[in-house]
C-alpha cells in the first residue's frame, strides 16, 4: 500500500463512540457493535478504505433501536466534530 493509500484509509472516521464496553455472550460492543477482532483490523494501517465503508453498514445492521439511533447520533457527531456525543459529555463532566 502505497503512503496515498495509507492517508484514504485513515479518513473514515473509527466507528468507536467511546463506550467500549462488550457483551460477554456476541462479543460485540455495546457502542459500536464490533467485535475485538474487528477493531483490530480498523487500526491496521493496511486494511482498505472499501473494507471500512462496508464495515460502517455492517455494524447498523447488528444495531436496532436505541442502540442504532444513539451509535448513528453520536457518530455523526464524531464526523463533524472530532468527538463522540458520550466523550463530550464525559469531558464537560470532568471540567466541573
């Protein structure tokens, strides 16, 4: 993977809202829906910008309810704003 390659694949923002706590019975995160695995393979530097868009939808498609609609909430956040919804909050709390 050339350095070009390297840099489009650090621009998908990690899944991660920093909850990052797992179930004990799927393995999954309660916040990002991955598995240790699978956040592994996000941080390697040669796992392609293809794999991390297709992983996007595949952890949705494990969530429902308020689990999807806070992960897309706070994910969203992250995108536009560099911070998870839980993060912020946890920084504000911390300021006090």
């Amino acid at each position: 993977m050339n350095k070009f390659a390297k840099l489009e694949a650090m621009e998908i923002i990690s899944p991660c809202i920093s909850v990052c706590v797992s179930d004990p019975v799927s393995g999954y995160c309660y916040g990002c829906a991955r598995s240790d695995e699978e956040k592994q393979l996000w941080k390697d530097p040669n796992t392609s910008v293809a794999w991390k868009e297709e992983q996007i939808s595949v952890l949705k498609a494990r969530m429902s309810g308020f689990q999807l609609e806070a992960f897309t909430a706070s994910y969203n956040h992250k995108i536009n704003s560099g911070t998870s919804l839980i993060k912020e909050a946890k920084l504000m709390s911390e300021r006090k």
